[in-house]
C-alpha cells in the first residue's frame, strides 16, 4: 500500500483545509460538502496526535473559534457562548448519562430536546423589553455587534411582546440567544433568480445566513431574508428561568420564534425515540438540520454539572451520521462473478459512513474508473445514503500522491488473473473471462463446492453439474439446496435411485463445518488451511463477513493479497446475495472448536505417504486439533518425511527446530 509520509500528509491536509475554509468564510462558496472538511480535519488532528512534533502553532486544528472581521465592533459576552459535545448514537447519549450520574448522584433529571438548527449562533440583548444589540458568537468569549443587520432580519421583534405571566422577563435584561437561518424555500428562491439573472448561485442555506449577517451593508442584508429562531434565554437572576422548557415557553410568549417540537422527556429513550422520530422528518423541516440538542431541563442542575474546556456537561448535540466521509484507497481488487465478469473494488482504510464501517467499494467497471480516475494511493469521497451500498462519489486530487499512476485495468486483469484471458465485447462495459461461455465459470463453481476437499457432496460430481445448470435448476451455487427430487428425475441423467440419493446427499450438507464451507465459496486464495485458519479465526460466516484487512491479516500465513481477495469477494454484492440465500435455504454451517492431542501442533507432509493420501493425512491431523500446512515455516512442528527429504528442505527444518518424523511415527501420532 502507498502510505504517504506523515509530514507531507499534514502539510498538504493544512493546505487544502485552509482554502476549504477560505471558500467556506470569506467566499461563502465551499467547494466540499462539510462531512468532507470534517473527515480530513480529523485525518489531520489524528495524524497530530501521532505526531505531536509535527503541530504548528500554525495548523488549523490550533484555531480557536472564528476569526474577528474587521469592521464590526467586538462586544464581550455576559456570559459564554458555549459549544457542545457530538454524540453519533444510543451508546454514546447513556454514557454521557452515566457521567452525569456520577457528577449528581441521586438526582433524578429529566431531559429537554430540540431540533438542532444550521445557521449561526446569535445572542439578542433585550433592555426592558427594548432590542439594543445583537452579537454573533465570535470566539465564545466576544462577538461582533451585528445589531445593525439583525434589525431586518423580519421575525426579530423590536419590541418584546407583553403576555400575561411574563411581565418580569420584560424588565432589565433579558438575553435571548437562537440561532439565524436562512429557510430552505427562501433559499431556493433566492437561487433560483441568480440562475434566471446567471448569477453564481449560492452554495448552501447557511453559508449564505453567515456571510449575509456579516454584511457591512445592511441594505444587502435586508435584501436576503434571514430568520431567527430562538433557543435560550438569560437573566442575571438565573432563577427567573427555572427549566429550558420554561424558557421555551417565555420565548413564545415574547413573540420570538421557535421550535414547536421541542420537547421534555422524562427517560433517555423516550428522548432517543424523539431523535429517531425527527431523522426520518427532517427532511420536511423548513431550515437544514443536522442532528438534536439534548440538555438537562432543570437549569440549577446544568449550572451545577459545570464547564469543561468550551462544552457545558448537562447538554450533547446528538448528530444524524454523515453520509460522506474521506478515506485512502489501498488498493483496487478485480473480482471475476459466476458469470466470469471481472468486477474492480476499491479497499480503503476503515472508515464510518452514515453509522457503519465501510471499507470497500465497487467500483463497477473500467469505464468508471476512467471516469472518476480513481488511482491506489488517492484520498476519496465516500458517500452512504441509508441502506444505499457504499460508492467512491469522487477523488480528492488535490491530495493524490505524486507517485499514484493511472489505473490501468487490462493491465491490472493480466496482473491478477495472469492464468486467464478477458475480453470486452461489442458495447458490454465489463470485461469477462474469454471462452467462459455461458455457464462456465458457474459450473465450475458449483463443482468445487461439492467437492471433495469442500462439501464433498459425492453423487454431485462434473456431469451431474453441467446437467442441472444447463437445464436451468442451479443458477448459483445455493440453488442446489432447493433441487427437488420432482426437479431432478425430469432430467435424462436420472433415474428414481439417482435422483433420490442426489436430494439426500445434499440435504446431507446443509450443516457443513465452517471451513469447509468456506472453501466450498472458491474465494480466490483460500485454500484449505486458510479456510481452516480463517474458522478458527472468525468462526462464523456474518464475522467473517465483516472482517477488515487488519484483522484478517493477524491471521497466521494470510498476506496483503489474501485479505484484500477476501475483501473484495465480500465487496460484491452477489456474493453477499449469495450468502444471504444459503441463510434462507436452510444452510448454517457450524463451527466447532477442534482441540486435541495435536492442538498447537502443526505439520508438512513431504514426498509421497504409503499408508494414505495427503488429503487424508491433513484431515485426520486437522481432527486432532493440529494445523496442516503446505510448506515448513518457523512455526512448523514436525516434517513428515515421505521418502528422502531433500537438502535444502532439511536445512530449513533444522534452521527452524522442525522435527523431521517419518511415516511411521505420523501414524503413531494419529492413533
Ligand atoms: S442549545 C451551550 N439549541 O448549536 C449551547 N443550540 O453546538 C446550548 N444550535 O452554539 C445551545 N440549534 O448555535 C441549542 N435548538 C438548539 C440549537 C442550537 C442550533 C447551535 C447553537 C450552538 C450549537 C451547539
């Protein structure tokens, strides 16, 4: 794998997020989505982190807050503007439980929860009843007085309302802090005249909100409908404001909008039944969300559980898994499917999409990778919508290492499978096995799987095979689990004994062992004792299934290329189909646990044995608990020497403490 220099890394991650968010602040104009700023921020903070001597007082990740633009007035906060704490899930939210918990033994609370609006944070400061300034959140300490600008933001009343109940809240001070948006329908307005007028049209909602209450003209601002939404409210005297939903309450009675969901739970999974009832209407919200506020309701407790760093313990921003992530590709692994089409996927670096890990991709087909040029060593963008299949969306070539060539995929074909010939015909996109007419390589499938060394499902031999696909019974290899004996004595091949002893043999198989239904699936580099290892590894097919390459390559003998070739099998979606359907048909293969008298032992056969086959000889020590390996390694117990064992094999024994044993004493062994 290409793994460029940590120091180089990080100096061209700062570059680009610096103009990212350059784009972002002083053009209004990103050019990514933020999930992608974020992935490579973290790429950076985590390469950081690894490197603590590589940070510069000048990396982005030092930053503070936003920046102060000239022009504005810095007013200071009365108090804070805090930010919060991202939790992605279920876990994550009762953590953060527990530790309030600690912090406030016994106290029960109750928890309050809105949408979390996308705009930016704006503090309005009431005087008796009267608005006199309103303050961006700047650095948290101080912000810029933008009193000028929110004054035509529309739903920002001048005047607070008087309501019964209410009338203290409009004497002295009253802070109310919210957030300002722009509404996607005004948005889309908006845009659709700069596109009439071809105009540059802006690049998302609020972007647009912040570099618009940034105006030095307000006329311009009044031109481009903001709104508000309020989230908080402040008094000196804390206990005017006794619960958040209070607060909410007082901010409608003062005539200031807010969120009408906005609700009190007396259980964290009430509260979390409320977070999965908004993922699914967000998108009918008027304004962008990307997640949730959960805070304590009472207010004394949330005073009490404190600060830490810029975040208030009694709150969390709950965020909706991002759909888009950044990750490297390692590699690029060509699958060939029943069919013989050669299908590419790209192996990544793990990395979470929309709530699960991801690391790997089709790529689908050469044309595709023409298309986006995707290269071995590249940064991508990965996009995961729902239950959507992972997808490279594009490349970040601004992070493409001078040494990644273009992919070259006939060349890349002849690497791989140096053993077959491909072809691509007429307007077909795919390359396929050449000669693998029809049924071929599903045909041969079908065999391997029953055969000896596998399922050993023995009346299922060559010809029996090539009957059934051809008659159309078995168009994969789980197929043969649904054969009827009505299906199979309709066929010239078969007679009543036959066909009955077909069906039973592979009933015979449904419970197979795990590894031998492993290499029954033919995954290209998987060889009996790699099946065997990967057994005793996973232990069943669903973690198997999941495995990453780190984990599969822990496994003893198993290198970069047959992780990658197992990954990539589990990358195609028909081989996954397939899995699926062997769950449905009834197939669970088992996974037993071998220890024995061999457990810990393991053994080359060399030369010819008299007494038994190879095969035989692998089984019956494999029954034992011991390992059979192809050739003597370090780790190799004992040399089974049938015949004369050659020099150099025997220099390799002894260099490796290997016992050299003949025939006789395997036997003895074995008994
Ligand atoms: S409550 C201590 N409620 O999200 C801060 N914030 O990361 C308590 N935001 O700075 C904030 N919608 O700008 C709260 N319904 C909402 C919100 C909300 C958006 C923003 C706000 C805050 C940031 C927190």
């Amino acid at each position: 794998m290409m793994q460029p220099q940590p120091s180089a890394r990080i100096r061209e991650l700062r570059a680009l997020l610096n103009r990212y968010n350059y784009e972002y602040h002083v053009e209004d104009a990103p050019s990514v989505s933020d999930a992608v700023y974020d992935g490579l921020f973290s790429e950076l903070k985590q390469l950081e982190a690894e490197h603590p001597e590589l940070v510069t007082s000048d990396s982005i990740t030092q930053r503070v807050g936003n920046e102060l633009k000239e022009g504005f007035v810095k007013v200071t906060h009365s108090t804070r503007m805090l930010s919060l704490n991202d939790v992605f899930d279920v876990e994550e939210v009762r953590a953060w439980v527990v530790r309030m918990d600690k912090l406030l033994p016994g106290s029960k609370h109750e928890f309050f929860a809105d949408i979390k609006m996308d705009g930016l944070a704006c503090a309005l400061i009431y005087q008796d009843g009267v608005l006199v300034q309103a303050v961006t959140r700047g650095d948290s300490f101080a912000g810029e007085d933008v009193t000028n600008n929110v004054r035509t933001i529309k739903n920002v009343p001048l005047r607070l309302y008087e309501t019964a109940g209410f009338e203290k809240l409009l004497q002295g001070r009253t802070e109310i802090r919210g957030e300002i948006v722009m509404l996607k329908k005004d948005f889309e307005a908006l845009n659709k005249k700069r596109r009439q007028n071809g105009e540059p049209e802006f690049a998302n909602p609020r972007n647009l909100a912040a570099g618009t209450i940034r105006q030095l003209d307000p006329r311009l601002v009044a031109a481009r409908p903001l709104h508000f939404r309020g989230y908080d409210l402040l008094r000196d005297d804390p206990s005017d404001v006794p619960t958040n939903m209070f607060a909410y309450e007082a901010l409608t009675a003062l005539g200031i909008s807010r969120n009408r969901e906005a609700s009190v739970f007396t259980s964290i999974d009430d509260a979390m039944k409320f977070v999965d009832h908004v993922g699914k209407i967000r998108g009918e919200l008027p304004f962008n969300t990307d997640g949730l506020v959960i805070k304590v309701n009472d207010r004394a407790q949330f005073a009490q559980l404190g600060v830490v760093g810029k975040q208030p313990r009694a709150a969390v921003a709950y965020k909706y898994a991002a759909e888009q992530a950044t990750t490297i590709v390692k590699d690029i692994v060509i699958s060939i499917g029943r069919t013989g089409a050669a299908t590419p996927v790209a192996v990544f670096d793990p990395v979470v999409v929309a709530g699960t890990t991801v690391q790997h991709a089709s790529l689908h087909n050469a044309d595709e990778i023409a298309r986006k040029d995707v290269r071995i060593g590249d940064t991508v963008v990965i996009f995961k919508a729902g239950d959507i299949i992972p997808q490279v969306e594009s490349v970040v070539t601004e992070l493409r290492p001078k040494t990644a060539e273009k992919f070259e995929y006939e060349k890349a074909l002849q690497e791989q499978y140096p053993e077959l010939d491909f072809e691509r015909t007429g307007k077909d996109v795919v390359y396929r096995v050449k000669g693998a007419s029809g049924d071929l390589i599903l045909k041969r499938a079908v065999q391997y799987y029953a055969s000896k060394g596998a399922l050993d499902i023995d009346t299922l031999g060559e010809k029996n095979v090539v009957a059934l696909v051809d008659a159309g019974l078995v168009r994969d290899v789980a197929d043969i689990y649904k054969l009827t004996y009505e299906d199979v004595i309709r066929l010239d091949r078969f007679a009543d004994l036959s066909a009955r002893k077909l069906i039973l043999a592979i009933a015979d198989k449904k419970q197979p062992p795990l590894e031998k239904f492993v290499l029954g699936l033919g995954i290209r580099h998987v060889g009996a004792q790699t099946a065997i290892d990967l057994a005793n590894k996973f232990q069943s097919v669903d973690a198997l299934k999941t495995a990453t390459i780190e984990q599969l390559e822990q496994v003893d003998g198993i290198g970069k290329v047959v992780a990658e070739s197992i990954v990539a099998w589990c990358a195609d979606e028909d081989n996954l189909a397939l899995l699926d359907k062997f769950t449905e048909l009834g197939v669970v293969p088992y996974y037993e646990q071998k220890t024995g008298r061999l457990s810990g032992k393991s053994f080359v056969v060399t030369g010819t044995l008299t007494s038994m086959s190879r095969d035989e000889a692998a089984d019956r020590i494999r029954a034992l608990g011991g390992t059979f390996q192809t050739s003597v390694g370090k780790d190799t117990t004992y040399l089974v020497a049938g015949g004369k064992v050659g020099a150099s094999k025997l220099k390799k024994a002894e260099s490796y403490g290997t016992k050299i044993i003949d025939e006789k004493t395997l036997h003895e062994l074995l008994k």
